[in-house]
C-alpha cells in the first residue's frame, strides 16, 4: 500500500452499483489497493433493498456496495474513472465538495456488462446426434460454442477487459473466472449438461505433435500448467475441457493445436547450430479450411497440394502436402511476412545492433517483433479497416503499409510453391484479413497463375474443434495422445 508521508489523508465514501457475479468484490476491492487506496470499510447490500437506479432496475442482479477510501485528494479525484473500466460496475457515486456526483456507464456500454435475460431455444437433441460443447479461450475473450454434429445450436463470446483480467498474476489463475463464465452462460441458455457427448478444447504451446485429434491426459495437463505452455489463454481451453469432461464422466479433446509439426527435415535448418526453425502456427484453421476445399474439389485433403495463408493478427503461411504441413513459417516469433502486429522477417544485423544499443530492454525488443511490430508499428493500429480509413482520407504511406503486407505475403505464397515444387492444387487465402478485397486482391494479382486462388474470409475454429472431434465420435478417425 502507497504511503503519504507529508501528505494529509482524506476519507470519502463511495457508493457503487455492481453485477451480482463470482469474484465482483475481490475485483472492486483488489483494483483499489493496487491503486494506492486505503479501504476502511466495506458493505454490500441486494439492490432490491436500498438505491435502485434508472440504469439498473430491479431484477437486473446487482448490488450495491458502500466503501469508505483513504487516501491523498488527488488519488481519491480519479477512483470514478478508474472503477469504471471495470466491466462489473454499473454505476458509482461520490461525495465531492459537499456535493454527490454520480456516475454510470453510457446504455451502450451497459449493454455489454448487464446479463442477458433472453432465453435461447436450444433443440431437443435427436437420436444418434452427437452433441459438442467447443471452448476457444482468447487473450481478451472466451467463445463458447455447442454443436449437434456439425450444426452450430449456441455460440457465445464473453468478452473480458482489461481492469477485468488485470488483477491476475498469470493466464493459469484465469481459469476459474473463464469456467464459471462459461457455466454461467450455459445454464442461462438451459443447456442440460447430460446431453453433452464430449468436449473440445483449444490446446496451447505443447511440445510439438503431429497434426490430429488428442484426448487430453495427465501429461498433456501437465504441460499445459507449465509457465512456458500459459503464456496464452489458448492453454485454459483444454484445462477447462478437462475439469467439466471429468464432472460429467465424457471424453475431452483437443484438436490441431499451434505446435502442430510436420515440417520436413530441409526446413528445420537455419545455417546456425542451436538454432532450429519451429513449426507454430494457425494449425486448426489451416487444417480446417484446407479439409473443407478438399471436399468441395472432391479429392481427399491427404491427396491435396495445397498452400494455405491464414491472414490475421498474425500471418502464417503453409505447404499442405498429402495432409501434412512441410514447411510454414513460425507466426508466434515473427517469421515470415510483416503483420497487423509482427514484424515479420528482418535483417539480422541491424536487428543485433538495435539489441545491444542500449536504448532499448529485452522486452522492449520483444514487443517490436511481437505485438507492437508490423503495422502497428508503422500505423499505430493494428486494425485493418482503421488503415483502410486512413487510405480513403488520402493517406499514402497508409497504403504502401497494407501494400507492401500483401507484396510479403505473396512472397511467401510463392516460396511455399517452390516447396511444392510448383505442384499446386490451390492456393488458400482465410482469417480476418481475408474479408478485405483489397488486400485479397493485391495477393491474387502476383500468385494467381500460379494456382487457382480461394477465399475463406474469417475463421472458423469452433466449427473446426467440433468437426475433429466428430470425426472421432463416429468413428472415422483415431484419437491421438499426448505422451
């Protein structure tokens, strides 16, 4: 706790209206010590019983909580501001020079933080249908999904901010958070649970596999509860499979995870010794897509030369040779071509000097490659459609940015080609920058002759996830494991 040792301490009282959900007073109470403040007292009480608001009528499930804060005037001046990027607050009251200001989020907002009260019709499940729930855990949302067989009958993304998740140390104490969220939205939909079949989860940085269905297994759990294999939320999609699987005495999966390799041996060598080129990429879409052409072409995809460009934060792009990936550039190190957020590959001597120049930390440096490099780093967004807006204002360097990302990515394409040893079937564009015609279209102008180019705009993982592990279920395909 902040100390003020020549500053006099104010006491002011604040009122807040919160979301009746697990967690919300340890969220409220922890944002405001980590911000210096001093709580002398707290109380909470059923809104039905005392200051019930416009924004929140009764029956919304909310609360009200009294704090009584401590600290320096010019702190306690900001506590509004700050508690209400929390997504739990509705509204927060203050007394300010004798007067009571109250404060709530815009209707807009609310929408987003209030629960939902509409009921989803969710179909009796037929006979001989499999029934699937899907769980994708991202690093600001959880989507959720429940498929019979391959129809999609709910499909959910819980949205979580960044005052929401900034109290946890690490993804891994997310968990419990994401599951009840996730439970939460399930039972309000009227899911029985009996009627679930299996589960499949989003897997994270394991050990590198062989593409496939996995069933998850103490050593898979194991490693995914590593510091290495939790950096990204993806880990929790199997650890929260897991635990409602266990609860409900069903099979839980994984299907294609990131560290998916099969990359051949001439890939692997970087021309320095400890150094190897690693396959981590957007495995689940690229199977997924890749499968789905296949069919519409009418051929197998083990039978299928394809090269596939998954196009979104980060740009992965892959040799599919008879149903395995030979050669795809890291897209979670920033090989390959620059991105919306990664650098993509750089002259290394340049890069070894900027290192050792001593303007900048390691994790300054990190962040140039990964997150804060690419277009972010030239634009200052990552967000297509914010450069296709300064494109139309007239802005040029905004689009020799885009431009030169497309001219990158063809390169690629047409490397991947020469793995195939010009051998191509099709060439795939997916992921979110696919939806832009634009940037599809710079792509097609320089790869086209050399295979017919498709489009999947956007991704569709939770239809991946489910798809695998009904192949499995119906018996068309072995579950894989993890050892």
């Amino acid at each position: 706790m902040l100390k003020y040792s020549m500053i006099e301490k104010n006491t002011e009282l604040v009122e807040l209206t919160v979301l009746n959900e697990p967690g919300v007073l340890g969220r409220v109470a922890g944002h405001i010590r980590r911000e210096g403040w001093n709580i002398k007292r707290l109380t909470v009480d059923e809104t039905g019983f005392r200051n019930e608001t416009p924004q929140t009528p009764a029956g919304t499930g909310t609360s009200y909580m009294e704090i009584e804060i401590e600290g320096t005037h010019t702190k306690l001046a900001q506590v509004m501001e700050h508690i209400l990027n929390l997504n739990c607050v509705v509204s927060i009251g203050m007394m300010h020079d004798g007067k009571k200001i109250v404060r709530s989020r815009p209707r807009e907002q609310q929408k987003n933080i209030l629960p939902q009260t509409k009921a989803v019709n969710i179909p009796p499940k037929k006979p001989g249908v499999f029934r699937i729930l899907a769980i994708n855990p991202g690093s600001t949302s959880t989507k959720f999904a429940i498929y019979d067989d391959d129809t999609c009958i709910l499909e959910k993304k819980i949205r979580h901010d960044a005052a929401e998740t900034s109290h946890y140390n690490s993804v891994l104490e997310q968990k419990e958070m994401r599951r009840i969220c996730i439970m939460k939205d399930l039972e309000k939909a009227g899911i029985d649970y009996k009627s679930l079949d299996a589960i499949a989860g989003r897997g994270g940085l394991l050990k590198p596999i062989e593409s496939g269905v996995y069933i998850i297994n103490e050593k898979m759990l194991e490693d995914l509860n590593t510091a290495s294999a939790a950096v990204h939320a993806s880990a929790l999609g199997a650890i929260i499979a897991s635990e409602l699987a266990a609860s409900l005495s069903i099979p839980a999966y994984v299907v294609d995870p990131i560290v998916v390799d099969e990359m051949d041996r001439n890939a692997k060598l970087t021309g320095i010794p400890g150094i190897e080129r690693s396959s981590i990429f957007h495995a689940l879409n690229h199977k997924a897509i890749a499968r789905r052409l296949a069919e519409q072409l009418g051929k197998p995809y083990e039978n299928a030369r394809f090269v596939v460009a998954h196009l979104g934060g980060g740009i992965s792009v892959g040799a599919h040779r008879y149903g395995r990936v030979i050669d795809v550039n890291d897209a979670l190190s920033g090989e390959g071509p620059f991105t919306p957020e990664r650098s993509g590959n750089v002259p290394a001597v340049p890069l070894i000097n900027m290192c050792f120049s001593g303007e900048y930390t390691r994790e300054e440096m990190f962040e140039k490659i990964v997150g804060k490099g690419g277009m972010k780093a030239y634009l200052g967004t990552s967000d297509e459609d914010e450069a296709q807006k300064m494109i139309n204002n007239g802005d040029e360097f905004a689009a020799l940015v885009l431009d030169s990302m497309a001219y990158q990515v063809s390169k690629e394409i047409g490397a991947m080609c020469a793995v195939l040893e010009g051998l191509v079937d099709a060439i795939i564009l997916t992921g979110g920058l696919a939806h832009s015609s634009r940037f599809t279209g710079s792509i097609k102008l320089r790869v086209d002759k050399l295979a017919p180019v498709y489009v999947f705009p956007g991704e569709d993982e939770m239809l991946a996830l489910a798809s695998g592990v009904l192949r499995v279920l119906r018996g068309r395909e072995k579950p894989a494991y993890y050892n």
